[in-house]
C-alpha cells in the first residue's frame, strides 16, 4: 500500500491553508500603522503630552494624533481585517 494519496492530500490541505499575499498584507496593515504611531510618539514627544501633562485637561491629555494613529491600527486589526480576509477567501468571487 502506498502512502502517496495521503502524502498529497496532505500537502493540499497545507496549501490552502497557508495565507495569500493579499491577506497577509491586510493583517499586516494593522499592527505596522500601530507601529508608526509609537515611532511618531517616540520621535516627537512634545506631541505626547501624557509625558508633561502640567497644566492640561484630561480631553487635551486623550487627544494626542500618535495616540490616535495606534487606536486605528489596532482596530483595523481588530473589527476591519477579519472581514476582509473573508472577502478575500470568499470562493464565489
């Protein structure tokens, strides 16, 4: 008995597993522009004013752009990718 059916189904299986480019850029898409948002805030930290909050509210605290640019990163991840992903692997299309 040979074991080359179950040797290529098995191969089969991984492949179609594995991730296209497309999706991986889409999950990359995330955590990169969460990354560029704490490059930003380490880069310039007169922007962060978490580091020297004299004299500030708590809304002028919140509302920082590198701040905001990690917030989006991480629901990009979060709440848009998964529903692009499954766009992608939609077999209909």
């Amino acid at each position: 008995m040979s074991a080359n059916p179950a040797h290529d189904l098995h191969s089969t299986e991984l492949d179609s597993a594995a991730p296209s480019l497309r999706a991986r850029v889409v999950l990359a898409l995330g955590p990169t522009t969460a990354i560029v948002g704490v490059l930003w805030g380490v880069l310039q930290p007169w922007r962060l004013t978490l580091l020297h909050p004299h004299g500030q509210g708590f809304w002028w605290l919140l509302s920082q752009p590198p701040l905001y640019v990690v917030l989006v990163g991480v629901l990009f991840r979060l709440v848009v990718a998964p529903g692009l992903l499954d766009d992608l692997e939609d077999p209909e299309e």
